[in-house]
C-alpha cells in the first residue's frame, strides 16, 4: 500500500518552505554564515524569562480561556487606548491572544473567507499568506510592489472583483523591511473602504522600527482592520509562539471560535510571561538593529539594487543578472558558506534574495562582503 495516497491535495500541492530548505542546510555546514532565518540574535530579557518560570513553577500550566488572561489582553488594550485612543472598556472592539502571529493569520482567515473568494496580497510576500489563503479554499491574489514595495492603488484596481473579501497589509515588511507612509497607509484604507475589503494588518515588527513608529491601518479604519502583533520578533521569543490579534469584536470573537477548535490557546505560562513583557525597555535592542542595519547597507549598496530598511532585520537584494536568477546566485553564495534565502520563496519571480542582518556584527560584515565579492 502507498500511504501517500492519503494525502490531501492542499497539502500535496504546497512545496516545502524555501526558508526551512536553507534552515535544514545550515545543519549540515560547518560554522556557516547563516543569514537565512528571520529571528531575532538577542536572548529573551531576564525579567521575562523569570516571569515564565515562576509560572510554571506556580503550575499555570493548563488551559487559560480561549481569549488569553484577562490581565494580559487589559495590557494590550491598555497599549491600543494609548496608540489608536480606543477606549479599554468599548465593547465594539475586542483582543485575543494567539498562538503567534502566524496563528492569528490562520484563524483570522478561516473566520472570514468563504471558499472561492479572494485575499489580495503584496508580492514579495512573507512565504505563508497564498497558502493559508489556500488552506482556507479562498485564491490568493498576488499584486506587484516593485520597485517601492508598498501597494499602488492603480495596481490594486486591476485586481479587485467582487469576489475579492480581504487585503492584506504587511508594514514593516518580510522580506522587504519597507515600512508605509502614513499618506500611504490612509490611500490603502480609503481604497478598501470604497470597495467595502476587511484589511488584515500584519505588524509583527512594529515594534523593531528603526525611522518613527510605523502607521497601522487601524488609525484609519478601525471598523475593517484586524490588528495582528506578536512577542516573539519583538523579545527574541520566537519559539515561544505568542501574538495577539486586536480589531472589531464581532470578527475577533468568530476567530476565538475559531481558535477554540484548533489551538486551544496560546500556552499559558508564556501568557503570564508576555505581560511582564510591557514593562521591559527594548530601546537598546532597537538601536543596535539600527545599526546593524546601517552596517549591512554600507557594504550592500555598492553591488545591489535593494530598498532600504525601516523595520524588521532583512534585505531584500536583486540578485546579479548574469547569475540567471536569485536562486543561482543563492546557490553560489552556498558555495563559499553562505547561507540566504530566494526570492522565489517569497515572489512570482526569480531575481531576488533575503538576507536576515540578525547576526553578530563581524559575521554580517563578512557574509556582505563575500556576497560582494560574488556580485563583482
């Protein structure tokens, strides 16, 4: 009997993530420079990591409600009262806690598609928004950023149908690291109200933004925005899978249902954990992948087209033309120790690669350099 034949057709036809492809080769090199995975090089904060051990050891460890802990989401509207000035105890808004923002992704999606209908989505993507839009039986919908990498209005007009329900918006970017105007926010918002579009709002890396705060699409239509932010970029808990989801109660209260029957809820001593996470100074943290950030362009900008970062840790680069595509030059880059990702799991296209800056400094000065070298 082959048991392949019990595999879905949905899963079937997904490719393995080309992040993981390189993130599975690293294992197999000796002291590589690794710029392939999107997380953070700093250590949890010790206040935090304490308050996750004190929970367990206090033996919260079972279910907490589907919700999150009441003290940790009066936290975070504690936080959206001061950004947005939404009040705390207005009840046509709501939170969840979630289990990352990847989980708030999957639920938000499974509560408000139907199949057959449409997400529009920026390309470059982060590589899991066209199949959890799939997972979900709904088309994703792919529109062309380049060369800024913010959503052209007059772009989105060519795509828009009436089965089109949902746009997705991604600022800071993965894998750009373009962070959107505030000019630029309002025109997306103000398009998707006239064509009547829920905006779902990955801010993942709001908090790592290096130029001013980045402009969420909830200040400008809060009634269509579903707000999803997470701990783990932000406190260097990626492992921990701990986000929140935060927009109009009726569609957050359809995600917990949704979220009731698959993740449960988010584990609950790293629950206790993140609402000691409010009270821990980052500004440090963000001052150092501020430099980081500065250090990589300084080398990059003489042998790549690439934008230039506002928020989160990559660089989205343009590989060299005489290399034939981004995962020619990535392959090449492999060759000499270098670890990057391709383009093409991120784009329609072939002709760029990432590189995550979250490294020690004289590893990202050298890996620059070689990619130089390899450009030249």
């Amino acid at each position: 009997m082959d048991p392949s034949r019990f595999i879905a057709k949905r899963s079937a036809a997904i490719a393995k993530s080309g992040i993981r492809r390189i993130f599975d080769l690293a294992a197999t090199l000796r002291d590589p420079i690794d710029f392939s995975m999107g997380q953070p090089d700093f250590p949890v904060p010790e206040p935090i990591k304490a308050a996750a051990a004190e929970a367990i050891l206090a033996d919260r460890n079972g279910y907490t409600v589907t919700h999150g802990l009441p003290e940790l989401r009066a936290r975070i509207r504690q936080k959206l009262h001061a950004e947005f000035g939404w009040e705390p105890a207005d009840p046509a808004w709501s939170t969840l806690v979630t289990s990352g923002v990847s989980g708030g992704l999957m639920v938000a999606m499974l509560a408000c598609l139907n199949p057959g209908e449409e997400v529009i989505i920026p390309d470059p993507y982060f590589v899991s928004y066209p199949h959890i839009a799939s997972f979900c039986g709904a088309r994703p919908v792919p529109v062309d950023t380049a060369p800024d990498y913010v959503y052209d209005v007059s772009r989105l007009e060519h795509v828009v149908s009436p089965r089109t329900r949902l746009l997705l918006l991604a600022s800071p970017s993965n894998p750009t690291g373009v962070v959107y105007s505030a000019e630029q926010v309002k025109a997306v918002t103000d398009w998707a109200r006239q064509h009547d579009l829920l905006i779902v709002s990955d801010e993942i890396y709001q908090a790592l933004s290096f130029d001013g705060p980045p402009t969420s699409p909830a200040r400008f239509a809060p009634e269509r925005t579903v707000v999803l932010r997470g701990f783990g970029k932000s406190y260097g808990a990626t492992g921990w899978r701990m986000g929140y989801a935060a927009g109009p109660a009726p569609i957050i209260d359809e995600m917990a249902k949704v979220q009731q029957y698959t993740f449960v809820c988010a584990p609950h001593p790293l629950q206790q954990a993140c609402i000691r996470a409010f009270d821990v100074d980052m500004s440090s943290v963000v001052a150092a992948y501020r430099q980081k950030r500065d250090l990589g362009l300084s080398i990059l900008r003489e042998c790549f087209e690439l934008a230039s970062p506002s928020g989160g840790f990559f660089y989205y680069c343009r590989a060299p033309e005489r290399y034939g595509s981004g995962t020619a030059f990535v392959d090449a880059a492999i060759a000499r120790n270098v670890l990057t990702v391709p383009g093409c799991a991120f784009s329609a296209r072939d002709t760029h690669f990432r590189i995550s800056y979250a490294v020690p400094d004289a590893k990202l000065r050298a890996g620059c350099e070689i990619l130089c070298e390899l450009a030249r």
